[in-house]
C-alpha cells in the first residue's frame, strides 16, 4: 500500500538546502511513499516517541537529518516530514 507524503514547503526548505541533500531527501520521500514511515536501511535512522522517526540524509559538517511522523488513522495512511535540516536544529 502506497503512503501519502505532505510536508510544508516553508519548512522543507528546499531552496536553501545543498544540491545533494535535496536530491536526497527527494529519494527518501520516494521511498516513504513506496515502502511506508519505518526506513531502517537509511542511515541513524530511530523511531522516535509520538509516532516520529528521523534520520541523517548527509553526515558529516553540518549533518542534515530529516525527522517525519505518521499521522491519521490506519485506514489513511499519511507521512508528514516535518523537519529537514542541520542536525544542531533538529526537532528531537
């Protein structure tokens, strides 16, 4: 079952992210959409507490994590990313 993934443009921060990063917070959008929330093949990747998970999409100076929670009801499945950044501002 395919999820559905919204996110806020303001927060997503697309412009200001590097190149790579946005190209690879791009795959792993694709990837919560194909395969669901839980993406334990990503690097750092944790479930976090209230249904949120996070994980590096660059290492190293200054690491960028993106950090999305599951929302709605087990019939409508939706994933919001709610943070995409470096990690010292991370919502976690």
């Amino acid at each position: 079952m395919n999820w559905q993934v919204v996110y806020d443009r303001k927060k997503f921060l697309k412009k200001r992210l590097p190149e790579m990063v946005s190209k690879t917070m791009e795959l792993l959008i694709a990837e919560i959409e194909q395969c669901g929330p839980v993406r334990g093949n990503w690097p750092n990747y944790s479930k976090l507490p209230y249904n949120r998970h996070h994980c590096h999409i660059k290492k190293g100076r200054p690491t960028y994590v993106a950090v999305w929670e599951e929302i709605g009801e087990n019939k409508v499945k939706l994933v919001e990313v709610v943070y995409v950044g470096t990690h010292e501002k991370a919502l976690y």
